[in-house]
C-alpha cells in the first residue's frame, strides 16, 4: 500500500516511507494475558524474544524514533517506497539468532562455525 501511495504521492514531492519494528521493548508487553504474568514468567518471555533476535536482545523506543527521525529529515530525501525494518536482524537475518544457532550446534559442541576465508 505504502508504494502504491508512494508511486501517487511523488510528482508532488510527498515521499511515503515505513517503519515495521520488531518486539520492542514498550508497555504493550505486560497487557492482556501477560497482565497478571509474574516476574519469572516476564523474564522467561524476554529472555525467549531475545534468543529469537540476532542481535539478542529487545529494540528500545528510541531505536524506533531514530529510524522516524530519519526518514523525516532531509537526509533522506532521496528515500520514498521503503519499509524499514526495524527488528534487530530478525527478518533479515534469521538465522544469526542465538535460538537458532543453539539448534544447530553439534551434540557437546562447543564448536562455532568455521569463518569463512578470503581465498
């Protein structure tokens, strides 16, 4: 939608941009069922999220402003159509995350993967 909008929008200078953030870290996370979680259960989800990001660990609010602070100034002012995805790798490098690495990793292995060489 936001490129079709986009595509509409640009002859009048108007760029249409989107930031998709990942789980970030907000008060949203302690509504509904979560609401009455105790503090061992809210650990175990954080701690369950983060294992599932690359970068392993939630996104903070800010992180998100930042990405909307961007795509509002005049630094990008050659940026239209684009989703951001602001997620700590986790769509775009998923299986960089510790959850997955740890399924992978030989049995008793402390082994990591081999780098990869410049020849």
């Amino acid at each position: 939608m936001a490129r079709s909008i986009a595509a509409d929008l640009a002859p009048r200078n108007i760029r249409v941009n989107v930031v998709a953030p990942g789980a970030i870290k907000t008060p949203i996370w302690k509504r509904g069922p979560r609401a009455n979680a105790s503090a061992e259960e809210s650990d175990k989800l954080a701690k369950f999220f983060s294992s599932a990001v690359p970068q392993a660990r939630w996104g903070e609010p800010e992180e998100i402003a930042k990405a909307v602070l961007f795509l509002a100034s005049d630094d990008s002012s050659y940026v239209n159509a684009l989703e951001l995805v602001v997620d700590g790798g986790m769509t775009g490098a998923p299986f960089g995350a510790p959850m997955i690495e740890e399924s992978f990793r030989p049995p008793g292995g402390d082994a990591k993967p081999a780098k990869a060489s410049a020849d």
